[in-house]
C-alpha cells in the first residue's frame, strides 16, 4: 500500500550520488544504442517522456543505495512527496499544480507517477528480457512450459548433442543475458572507480564465487520428471519458471541433476568476482569491492559466468594480474580449455581445491602446451611421468616429501609464463623486471 504521507524528505546529495554513478556507468546510452537496434526506437518524435530512461534508472539505483526496496511503488512515493521543486527540475520532472490537501488527491497523484516510472523502467526491461514470450501475469501450465522448454532450449540433455542447432529464441534469451551483465557489470565499476588512486595498491588478486537468491517457497515440477511425461500437464509451474533448483550439495549446484536431501530450494544464481590480495578488508586497505557479476539459473555454464563477472577487469589492460581463487566449482568442475586456460592466458595463477582423481595432465592445447595440475607447461612436460604425477604420487604416497618438492623445482623449470605476460613471471626465467619486482614486493 502506497505511503501517501511520508515522514522524511530525500536528500538531494544522495540522489545526485546515484546520478552521478549512473552517468560515470554509460548505462543509459548503452539502452540506448540498444533500443534503437532492437527497432524499438526509431526516432525522436511523439509527446515528450514524463519520466526518461536516465531518471528511471537512476531512481531505481538510489533505492538500493539508500537501502529500500527497488519498487516500482517506493519510487512513485519518492518522486510524489519526497522530492522538493528542485530537485524535480534537476531530474527534468514537472513539478504539477495538483491538490495533496485530501487522501484521493495524494493517491491520483501518487498513481500518476507510479506509471510513468513503470513505463520508463519498462522501456529499459525490453531491452535485457531473455524470454519476453513467457508471462509475467499468470503461471504456465506443464504442457504449456515443456513447449517452452523446447523453445528456448532448457533441455540440457537435448542441448548438448554435438548436432545441437540452437533455436532464434535460444540466441535472442543468450544475447539478452549477456546484456544483462553488461549493464550490471558498467553499473558496479562506476563505484570500483569512486576510489581513484587507491586501487594502484591492489595487487591483482580475485575471487569468485556464486550465490543463490531464492525467489520463491515452490518453484516448478523436477525437469525430468516434466519430460519423461509423470507430472499432470495441467499442474502449474512457478511465477518465476525459467529459473532452477538450486542444491548446494551438488558439485554444481544443479538441483535437478542432482537432487540432494532437503537443501533444495528455487532460485537464481549471481557469480560475484571480488577483490581480495594484501590488505584488502584490513584497516586502512581497500574493501573487499565487488568487481563484477553474472547472472543464471543455478549450474548453468559457470565457467561463463565466471569470466564475465571478469569482464570488467579483462577490459582494463592496466590492471594487475594477481592469482584467481575459486573453489571445485571453477577450477574442477569445467573444462580446462573453457575456464582455466582463458585465465592462465589472461595472466592469472590459479588457487584451488582438485579432487584426488583430477591430478596430473589436464589437456593440451592447440600450442602444444600442456595443462597440469592448473599450470601450464612445455609440451615435453608429457613424457616426463614422474614430474606429471608428483602431487598424485605425493597424496597416494608413493613418494616421500623431500622427493615430491624435488620434482616440483624440476617442473619448474618447464613452466610457462601466461601469453602477453612479461617473461619474468615465469617460475624458470632468466630475465628480470623492475615492474614485476614492484609488483611482487606489494
């Protein structure tokens, strides 16, 4: 129910901060350019907005900096009775000569706004909705869903034949996704740059990791269960359906493929790359800032999840290369040539956890470079067994301590430095830079 008689006023300095954030970010052009190839903008004419894509969005930011609810409702009430005259005219927002004397004058009043900012915020939603053909005002039915299923391609089993075409909506839902990232990931480098020069002590380190945010207490049918025909076609799915079961006891997080005893629930899963490294969320250091993020059901495709909540670090060529830290998920649980071999070449040292299984030679690349144990060697790595199998060996206990680091300093020697790196951060180098010493002292 609308708060038609609010007790504060905004402060313009906060409001202004979030204006400020969203401009640094470029997100509104980035709508923008968007709309206009989506055809859904096609030119300058009609009755000017009320409400423009800038101050949606920035109202919709200032709600999550001040703490409140980002809803479509609290905006209104900001925007009604919140906001002096000014402020209205620093947003562009026409400061209307209306009666908030009585109750029914303050909710048409509050009612007007409400849906200028929903139809603004709608005009930026179109552009980032991966299934715009799935309603938002009522729940699918099984037999309705599996049609969808097959549309957008949620049938992993179907999906990953070698043969596999993906279908226009299947593309349309990835390309919104990624749009989606996008603009979170501009969004949250605009406050990553509010510390300016404090970042230059930041030593390269990251972290990633996902976690899941239940959206509601049923979600839908188990998938296998839908497909192989043993739920009611006229069960209704969930409000949020083309969302997953999310089950922390799986390796990775896959509900369905995996259901575990009771730790289900249904959910979306944000991966989050944070900064970590010397100092970091110690006094006087920086915090621990998010650097960026992805967005999917729970157990789909996380290594790209993983590099795009990178992305905004990819992007500045600038930026240190520290070690990546993630846990069996990332490093174990995908393919090397997917995750751990983007990295290695992006320049990072990778930190995690293998299971005993997984030692030893990983892949090799189209180089001839060889992948073990997460690092990349010379291709003659490959007929040097012992050094292949030291850490195995080491856990098994086929070889002793004093042996196993042996062939560590022996491996070593045929380690490879990540592509465009300086050759001195080889482990076997016989070159020196200032730079990387720098670096290394940090």
């Amino acid at each position: 129910m609308a708060n038609l008689y609010p007790q504060t006023q905004e402060n313009f300095s906060q409001l202004k901060y979030a204006a400020d954030l969203v401009d640094t970010s470029g997100v509104v052009e980035l709508v923008e350019n968007w709309r206009i190839e989506d055809g859904l903008q096609t030119g300058r004419g009609g009755r000017p907005q009320y409400v423009t894509i800038r101050t949606a969005i920035v109202l919709w930011v200032h709600m999550a900096l001040t703490k409140r609810p980002q809803l479509v409702a609290r905006m209104s009430e900001v925007v009604a009775f919140g906001m002096k005259p000014y402020m209205r005219d620093y947003f562009s927002l026409v400061n209307e000569n209306v009666d908030l004397s009585t109750r029914n004058g303050r909710m048409d009043y509050n009612n007007d706004w409400y849906h200028r900012i929903w139809r603004a915020l709608e005009r930026v939603r179109a552009t980032m909705e991966p299934y715009p053909s799935v309603s938002r005002h009522g729940r699918h039915t099984v037999d309705e869903w599996l049609e969808f299923m097959d549309l957008f391609g949620l049938d992993s089993k179907k999906t990953s034949k070698k043969n596999y075409e993906p279908t226009e909506e299947e593309l349309l839902a990835e390309k919104r996704m990624a749009r989606c990232d996008e603009f979170s990931n501009r969004l949250l480098w605009a406050t990553v740059e509010k510390f300016g020069d404090k970042l230059g002590s930041w030593n390269g380190d990251v972290a990633v990791d996902g976690t899941a945010f239940k959206v509601s207490a049923n979600g839908n049918p188990n998938k296998q269960d839908m497909l192989a025909g043993k739920v009611p076609g006229h069960r209704k799915v969930a409000s949020t359906p083309t969302l997953g079961n999310y089950s922390k006891g799986a390796d990775d997080h896959n509900g369905d493929a995996k259901p575990s005893k009771g730790d289900n629930m249904w959910a979306g899963e944000a991966t989050f790359a944070t900064m970590e490294g010397a100092g970091v969320g110690k006094e006087g250091g920086l915090p621990s800032l998010i650097l960026g993020m992805s967005f999917h059901r729970p157990g789909a495709m996380p290594w790209q999840r993983a590099l795009r909540s990178l992305t905004n670090v990819f992007a500045r060529p600038e930026l240190p290369r520290g070690r990546f830290l993630g846990d069996r998920l990332y490093l174990l649980g995908q393919k090397a040539e997917n995750l751990q071999v983007p990295l290695r070449k992006a320049g990072y040292d990778l930190i995690g956890d293998y299971k005993k299984n997984e030692l030893g030679l990983q892949t090799e690349l189209a180089s001839g470079a060889v992948v073990v144990d997460g690092q990349l060697y010379c291709p003659v790595m490959k007929a040097r067994q012992r050094l292949v199998n030291a850490t195995a060996d080491f856990q098994n206990g086929r070889i002793d301590e004093d042996e196993y680091y042996a062939l560590l300093d022996e491996r070593k020697k045929l380690q490879l430095a990540p592509r465009s790196a300086s050759p001195s951060r080889a482990t076997a180098s016989s070159v020196s830079s200032a730079l990387h010493a720098r670096r290394t002292r940090r």
